[in-house]
C-alpha cells in the first residue's frame, strides 16, 4: 500500500461532486446549513479512514482496478475533508455573528479539540503534494500523515459523540434519535472495527511467515 501524492484533477473533481450530491441528499432529507457542511466532512473522513484497513484486509481491491485504487484517491479526499471543515468553521462563526474570540475562549472542550483537527487538517492539506513528499522523505511524509490523520479522527469522532448523543442528552433527558447522529455513531464504530481486524491480519501474516506486508 504505497502512498500517492499526485493530485489528480478527475480524482479532485470526483471528490468535490460526490461531496456535493452527499450535501443535497442531506438537504432534500431536511438538514439545514451547519448540520449539512459538519455532516459532508465526516463523510469524507470515514471513506479516509476505512480505504487503508480495507486493502490490507483485502488485498484484491487493488489487483481488481489498476492506478493504486483506492489508495491513490486518499491525497484528493483529504484535501476536501479540509475543505469542508473549514466551511463547516465559517458557518459557526457566521452563526455567532463573527464573533471569533468570544467563541474560542467559551467553547468546550470537544469543540476545541475539533478545531485543533481542521488546524491539523490544513497542515495536511499543504502537504499532501508530490512537493512536501520529495522534502520529508517516503517515511517522514508517511508518518506525519499517518499520524495526524487518525488524531484527526479521533478529536472529531469525541466532538461529533458529544454533539450527537452526551449534549442532547444533558439537554433533554435522553439521547438523540436523529438518524444522522446514530449514522455517525455506526461509522465511528465501523472504522475501529476494520483497523482492528487489519491489524489482527498483520499479526497473522507476521506469524505464519515471519514477516511483515512489505509495504508496511
């Protein structure tokens, strides 16, 4: 599973009409300006997160379809997760009439852990280029995108499970029985699921022949 950093335009563009139809979908189903553009990145972050346990559980995906699918569409739908959190972002400060300090300084935790993910988010984005490859190095540039992605992940799954269920629950007695919100809780659960059973394949490999995939 080697990394790709090319960028291409039918992938950018791929990325940005899927995103947008899921958008649409979500406003024909009745979701409204901020709930829309938090929902869209989520998305996204999943299909991130699941690409990388999925062809190590299944190796054929990528005898199946030639040009590195699907590794090689991560680059593209990293770079619009950030997209859309950033306008995900502006629709909250544009909520609180802009007021950006009074916001940051009163946020919870969970909020502010969220935003330190699209901050890491951008960094990514930036340097999700052949360019920033060629200057880190395959495992520089392979580890800080490793890395960042799954603290990305975690921060926004604690901040979508506190909006979604801890929240409404302190609010109104009870969790939330929005259909998105249990459709966050299943994605959450699904990509703990598959890194598991990904690494208990790794393990297995290891053990049965002494070593490691070799693009480990």
């Amino acid at each position: 599973m080697t990394a790709d950093t090319n960028n291409e335009l039918t992938h950018h563009l791929g990325v940005a009409i899927g995103s947008i139809v899921v958008a649409v979908l979500l406003w024909v189903a009745g979701y409204r300006g901020q709930r829309v553009v938090a929902a869209v990145p989520f998305f996204i972050l999943f299909v991130v997160m699941v690409i990388g346990p999925l062809v190590r559980i299944r190796p054929s995906i990528r005898r199946r379809v030639s040009g590195n699918f699907p590794v090689n569409w991560r680059s593209e739908l990293g770079i619009w997760f950030a997209i859309w959190s950033v306008i995900h972002v502006l629709f909250v400060f544009w909520a609180r009439d802009w007021d950006v300090v009074g916001y940051l300084v009163d946020m919870s935790p969970w909020a502010f852990g969220a935003f330190v993910a699209v901050l890491i988010a951008i960094v990514l984005a930036c340097t999700s280029n052949n360019r920033a490859y060629d200057y880190l190095g395959p495992k520089a540039w392979k580890w800080h995108q490793s890395h960042g992605t799954y603290v990305i992940f975690w921060l926004v799954a604690v901040h979508g499970y506190d909006r979604a269920y801890l929240r409404p629950y302190e609010e109104m007695g009870f969790p939330s029985d929005d259909p998105l919100h249990l459709i966050y809780l299943v994605m959450i659960v699904v990509v703990v699921l598959l890194h598991v059973v990904a690494f208990a394949v790794v393990v297995s490999q290891y053990r049965k022949t002494g070593e490691y995939p070799p693009d480990l």
